[in-house]
C-alpha cells in the first residue's frame, strides 16, 4: 500500500499541473472563440436562445475534446500547451471556415434557427474528432 500512496504523492501534483493548464486554455479557447463570432453568444443564450446554445455548446465540445486528446497524449505541461495551442487555432479556424461557406450563419443563430445551429455544432464536433485524433497520432 506504501507504494500506492507513493505513486500518488507523486502524481497528484502532474495530474492537477496538467488539467488546470488545459482548463485555462479551454478557457482561453472559448473567450477567443466567442470573439471571433459576430454575434454574442452568452447573451443569446442568456435570453434563451436555443440556436445560440447549440452553437456554442459544440464550439466549447469542439475545442475540449483535442484538448483532452492533446493532455492525455502529452508528456509535459510544455508539450500541453503546443499541441493545445495549435488544436484551439484549427478549431477556429475551421469554425471561420464554416461561418463563411454558410453564409449568414450568424443572423440565423441569432434569430433561433434551430437546422443552422445544429449543423454547425455537427461540423464543430466532427472537426474537433479528426483534429483529436491527428494530435494523439
């Protein structure tokens, strides 16, 4: 049992070091996110809208399932922070992307349309897939 407690002694540091730098950087990739949208997300979901609920529902999915793939295949806080960097900047990216070929996107989040969000949380998650899987190699 000494050993046990040991190997957790040890690790609880790392594990806590590692998920608050991800953390932060889902943080920091959703405040980037939310900027680069035209409308506001917080405040239409604050009013209820379900479009913009869906929309930024996937957007924080979309930037936590690399991130979480980039932690669990990193050794280190630096090599965190690398690979997470490089995952939020496709993600939004490809949401930019996506904003653009779907041509007012924004004005229909904004007035609740219900297909518009959901397919942009469905292009959000299956990009966030692919980009967790190129990180983790």
């Amino acid at each position: 049992m000494d050993v046990v407690l040991q190997s957790f002694a040890a690790g609880f540091p790392v594990l806590m070091l590692h998920l608050l730098v991800t953390l932060a950087m889902l943080a920091g990739g959703v405040v980037l996110y939310t900027i680069t949208t035209p409308h506001k997300d917080f405040a239409l979901v604050r009013e209820g809208n379900l479009a913009a609920a869906i929309s930024l529902a996937g957007a924080i999915l979309g930037l936590a399932i690399p991130l979480a793939f980039c932690m669990a295949s990193s050794v280190s806080v630096a090599e965190i922070v690398i690979w997470g960097v490089l995952a939020v900047f496709v993600q939004i990216l490809v949401f930019r992307l996506s904003d653009l070929l779907l041509r007012d996107l924004s004005s229909r989040i904004e007035s609740g349309e219900m297909a518009a969000a959901v397919l942009l949380a469905g292009i959000k998650l299956s990009v966030a897939a692919v980009n967790a899987a190129a990180i983790s190699g």
